[in-house]
C-alpha cells in the first residue's frame, strides 16, 4: 500500500509485531491441565538422557528440548494439545494476513520445561520456523515472567535512551506474566527469555514451533 495513499496524520505507526495470549480451551480447562501436568512429570521421570542433557544447558530445571522434541507425536495429551494449540495458530495466522497459499501450519516440534526454583531460560529465538509460542501448564505466584525483546534494537547502535514513562508503543522490552492454561503466540524470529524463577514452586510450561508446509 502506497504511504500517501492513507496519509492522513503527520504520524503514523507501522510494523507491528503482534502477541497472541488466549485461554487454551474454552470448556473443560481445568481437567485438561490437571492431566497434562502428571504427563510433563512422567515426560521426565522417563527421559534419563533429557535428564543429563539439561543438567548441562538447563541448570537445576528439566527440558525435553535435547532429548524428545516431537512430545505431539508420542503422547495422547501432548496430541491434543497440537489440535487445540492449532486452532490458535490459524486464528493468530489470519490476524497478521498470512497467505498460506494453498498450504497450512503444522506443529513441528514440541518440548516440555520444569523450571523450579532459580532456573533461567537464556535470551533465544526460533530459527526456520514460522509460528512458536508456548502453553503454561502451571505458573505459580512470584513465577518468572517471559521477556521479549524489540526485533529493531541491534540496529539502534546511535539511537538515545528512552524517557523514563515511555508510551507502551515505544518499550524496547515487553513482559508478560502468563496464567496457566493460557496460550501465548508470536512469529519465530521474536527474541524472548524467562528470567530467574523465583517461586519455591515449579514453572512448567510447554514450548513449540509451526512450520508452514
């Protein structure tokens, strides 16, 4: 679209990058969570390689991420979640006007993360991939927030600080404090992180990607 074309303010704000936050289910939520939760433990208590993979690059918390990344492909619940979360997909699709041309997103890798107490998820993005996002399967209180970082800021390098009380529009930082049971949704190349877990209680979540095939 051509800029004079809609220029009506001396301003205007353009390329938006879009998070997508919504309650996984509309019915029967509670249920759902409470039986995934025994299947992220059981995930774990299963996966002696996942175990010693994380105790290297994922220090006091489990992630399935080195071990079993298709947790959709081998497990009923983790299945129905894929189904549930792609409902989510296509929706969030539709919203940044994704011509799939003929083709569809499918999930193409799915991990579980236990984070107790003090464990990081260092700052990352999701290369090759076209949708990622994770489900919060339990956040208790004080549990991290998850970070995510203005895509624009390497290229900032001359740019002044920003005024303390910045219009939201304008943060180069933006964090969520997700519920569980909630889905959270962005496009792959958005860099994200999950400070230091500072709930007594594990953080246990579900991370994933959707290609486009």
């Amino acid at each position: 679209m051509p800029l004079g074309s809609t220029l009506t303010m001396p301003i205007q704000s353009w390329f938006p990058t879009s998070l997508y936050v919504e309650p996984l289910l509309a019915n029967g939520l509670a249920r759902f969570n409470r039986e995934l939760l025994e299947q992220c433990y059981l995930v774990r208590d299963t996966d002696p390689h996942g175990v010693e993979w994380s105790d290297e690059h994922y220090v006091n918390g489990y992630t399935s991420y080195g071990s079993m990344t298709d947790l959709h492909l081998r497990y009923p619940h983790f299945e129905d979640l894929a189904k549930a979360i792609g409902r989510h997909a296509q929706k969030f699709a539709r919203h940044l006007d994704m011509d799939l041309q003929g083709g569809s997103l499918r999930m193409s890798s799915c991990w579980v993360n236990i984070m107790p107490a003090n464990t990081v998820h260092s700052l990352h993005l999701h290369p090759l991939s076209v949708i990622s996002g994770t489900y919060y399967v339990k956040v208790p209180k004080d549990a991290s927030s998850i970070k995510f970082e203005d895509p624009r800021l390497s290229s900032m390098m001359a740019a002044p600080p920003k005024l303390e009380g910045m219009r939201p529009r304008n943060q180069q930082f933006v964090t969520l404090q997700p519920k569980a049971g909630q889905v959270a949704l962005w496009e792959s190349w958005l860099r994200h992180e999950v400070p230091s877990n500072r709930s007594e209680e594990d953080r246990i979540s579900i991370s994933f990607n959707f290609d486009w095939v």
